[in-house]
C-alpha cells in the first residue's frame, strides 16, 4: 500500500490551514478586524475608489529600515497591516521587448499606468514604436470617476507623469526641456511637455512640487506666452503655493498645488554615509530647508481625498475616484546614501498610508494598494561589517545600533536602483489579485477591474 511521503503531508496541511482560513474569512460576519478586511478583499467586486500608494524605490530593506529606525525590530508600519501580501517583478524591456532587468522610475510607472512594459525614461508610450497608450487617469476620467496625483517630487517627474502625459523622454518636464522630444513639441503636432500636459488633462487635484517646470513659458499653441501655471488658470485651476492656500481651496474646480521649486524638501536630515562608516548618530526629525509653510504628504493626500469625494458628491456621481499618493524622496535620499532622509520620508510615506487606511475603513468599497516602484541600493548589515562603499551607523528608537550599507556605485556618484521584486499589499475589492508573485502591470489590470475601467 502507497503510503505519503512527508512532502505530501507537509502540502495537504497546508492546504488544509489554508482552507480553513479561507472558511473563517468568508464566515466571520460583520468582521471588523484583520478578519474582516481579508473577507472583504477576498471577496473582489467593483471599487468606487481607488487609492494607490507609490513608495518610490521603497524596497524591503528600506521598509527594514524605517521599521527597525521607527517603532522596533518587532513593531509594524502602517503599511505593514494590510490583510493581503505579495510581491511583484519591476524589470523594463528594451525596444526589442527582451528584459532590461533594472528599471527605472518612468518605465516602471509606465507599466502599471498602462499594461505596457516601456523602454527606461520613456512616459507611457510603447517601447518599440514609440505611441501613446491610455493610462488608468485617462481611462478613469473617461469612465466619470475624479482624478487626482500627490506627490513630494516635481509633478513632472515620471511617477507622476506616466498617469498625466506621454513623452519620449522623462526629462521633457517644461516648455523649455524639450530637447530629447522633438516629436512631442506642440510646433511638431504634439501633445508638449509633461507640465502641459498634466494641465490640459485637467486632473482634478495635482499636488507636489516642480514650480519651476510650471513657470516656463509656452512657446506654440493655444497658450503661447502663457507661463504653464497662467495656461492651468486660464484652464479653471485653483493654484495654490502652501499649506494655508491648500486648505482654503474647494471642490468643484480643479486644484494645482506647487509647493516647492524642485522636489519639496525632505522631513528628516542627518549625515550621509561616508567610506569607512560615520559615528553613531541619531537622526534630526527636521530640516532647516523645509518651510513651515510646506504641507505633509499625509496632509496632501487627506485634502486630496476630501476634494475628490466632495467633488463627485456635488456631481451625485455613482462613481468615486482614482488617486495616486507618491512618497518620492525615499528614492531620492536612497540615491544621495542619505539614510536619515530616507528613513524620514519613508516614515512620512507611512503616515499618508494611514490617512488612506483610515479612509477605506468607512469607505470599504475602497481599494488601497500600497507598492514601489522598484528596489534600490540600502542594506542593513553587521555592525562589524566594513563595506567597500559608503555606509552610516544609527542609534534607532530602541537605542540600539543599526549599520546601513550603500555600495551599488562608486563612493561619490549616485548610487542605483536594484533589479529586485518588491512588495505589493492591499485591502478592499479586487485585493485579492496582489497575492504571490505577479507582474508590474499586472496590477494596471487590478485597478481596471476594480473600477470597470472600460
């Protein structure tokens, strides 16, 4: 008589642990814990709203980080406690369409904006032929759902970009930066630069920084003249430069928050990491940079929010929205081997997740994602390592000491992006599609789905 080998039992029970928390998930009525939102997130079914939430370049080791920096090797992140886990790939392709097998940031928002896997630097377009594709802002307005982007970056960056514009290049931010899209030039035809762009599509919230890019003036078309912020008034946009301006503002007409020149100034500072390592430090949870006046993500994102809501409540439209919160500098300060930055903006990353996890437990007809991008260069490692790179030592809120390494590039240059998976999470209908390893556009199709995007 064939008896089971111990694989074979070791897989039946799981399947059977599996089963029967698939049995308390989908019978535990009127749940309102980790139980109930799994139900609810099992359950699929259409969204009446979206929130998406972009940790750019948040990895697992920069999650690590922040947790172990924050609240404790033992302790959770907001992001943390969403019901349903899993991770997807984030490589790019080539104009052949074989892997890239590091993107970077427009070519990894191309693919869940679009579907579509894109060439490094290009903004939703094909890799190969170079053609527009519709992204999920494009499909939600066209669908009547409000639209919004939030993010502590230029609002021409690419993660931005990809859901507002199409170019060639992601450096095309401005009237004035076109030298890598001629074909994109409203003189050739073309929809113009990123800023132009995000303007004439009238999202109804766009927020973050870039002022600079909306500064520049138009030089074809309808606006010649025009800088792009006097193009997005004369389009009925309501712009506003700081927190008091974001808080005055009211639904109905669409909002143009510029809040800095460039990037909006980092949370945290703290000394870089150095060859050879830094002495232990504690991080400074303020910077001297930063205006007063300069609105958190977390507050970006609940204005946001609440103007999107009220908006399609004005409308009595059965449909919600479609918004996108991005925690930019998480990238940036990665790049800069700044961890006390990073760690900041990633701890500020969480606390917008809290406002969108606040929201959709009233709201459960919400889907929450909470993704990056792609992975990138920190390593937490042995306090007795001695990294070739440049690495700092912490003293985190358990006093205790943490190493962090950079060594993806030569001490003194930009350190890199890395090639890996990263984590996805969700709660709400649809959720259920983030579980194993699935592809970066494929959650491009999650949202769809969710909304009936058609």
């Amino acid at each position: 008589m064939h008896r089971p080998g111990r694989r074979h039992v070791t897989i039946a029970t799981a399947l059977a642990a599996a089963t029967a928390a698939a049995v308390v998930v989908t019978t535990t009525a009127g749940a309102s814990g980790p139980e109930g939102q799994a139900r609810n997130a099992i359950k699929g079914g259409k969204a009446k709203n979206v929130i998406l939430l972009i940790g750019d370049g948040m990895g697992d080791s920069e999650i690590t980080l922040a947790r172990d920096y924050t609240v404790g090797a033992n302790g959770r992140l907001n992001m943390d406690k969403f019901p349903l886990t899993g991770a997807y790939t984030t490589y790019a392709v080539h104009a052949d369409g074989t892997p890239d097998y590091v993107t970077d940031s427009a070519a990894s928002g191309t693919g869940w904006a679009t579907g579509v896997k894109t060439v490094n630097g290009r903004i939703s377009k094909t890799p190969g032929t170079d053609k527009a594709v519709p992204t999920l802002l494009e499909l939600a307005q066209k669908n009547g759902y409000a639209t919004g982007s939030v993010t502590t970056a230029e609002l021409t960056d690419a993660t931005p970009a990809v859901l507002a514009s199409h170019a060639t290049d992601r450096s095309c931010q401005g009237p004035a930066d076109m030298a890598k899209c001629p074909s994109d030039t409203i003189a050739r035809g073309g929809p113009g630069s990123i800023a132009e762009q995000s303007v004439n599509h009238k999202a109804d919230v766009l927020l973050g920084g870039g002022k600079q890019r909306f500064d520049q003036k138009v030089t074809d078309g309808a606006y010649k003249g025009l800088t792009v912020t006097e193009q997005a008034q004369k389009l009925g946009y309501q712009v506003v430069t700081d927190s008091a301006g974001l808080k005055s503002v009211t639904a109905g007409k669409p909002v143009l928050g510029l809040f800095a020149p460039g990037n909006v100034p980092t949370e945290w500072t703290g000394k870089p990491a150095a060859v050879g390592g830094t002495d232990p430090q504690r991080c400074l949870t303020s910077n001297p940079n930063r205006p007063a006046a300069t609105p958190s993500l977390a507050d970006s994102a609940a204005k946001a929010i609440q103007l999107l809501e009220t908006k399609q409540k004005q409308r009595h439209s059965r449909q919600g929205f479609f918004l996108q919160i991005e925690g930019a500098s998480i990238d940036k300060q990665d790049h800069a081997a700044d961890p006390c930055g990073q760690i900041g903006e990633t701890a500020a990353f969480d606390r917008a997740v809290e406002v969108a996890r606040a929201y959709a437990a009233a709201h459960p007809d919400t889907l929450v994602v909470t993704t990056a991008d792609h992975g990138h260069t920190s390593q937490i490692v042995p306090l007795e390592a001695t990294p070739p790179g440049m690495s700092a030592t912490l003293v985190t809120d358990e006093g205790q000491q943490l190493k962090v390494n950079y060594s993806t590039n030569t001490p003194g240059r930009s350190q890199e992006h890395t090639g890996t998976e990263v984590r996805i999470a969700a709660q709400g209908p649809q959720a259920y599609r983030v579980l194993g390893v699935t592809n970066q556009t494929d959650l491009f199709t999650t949202i769809r789905e969710a909304l009936r995007l058609r």
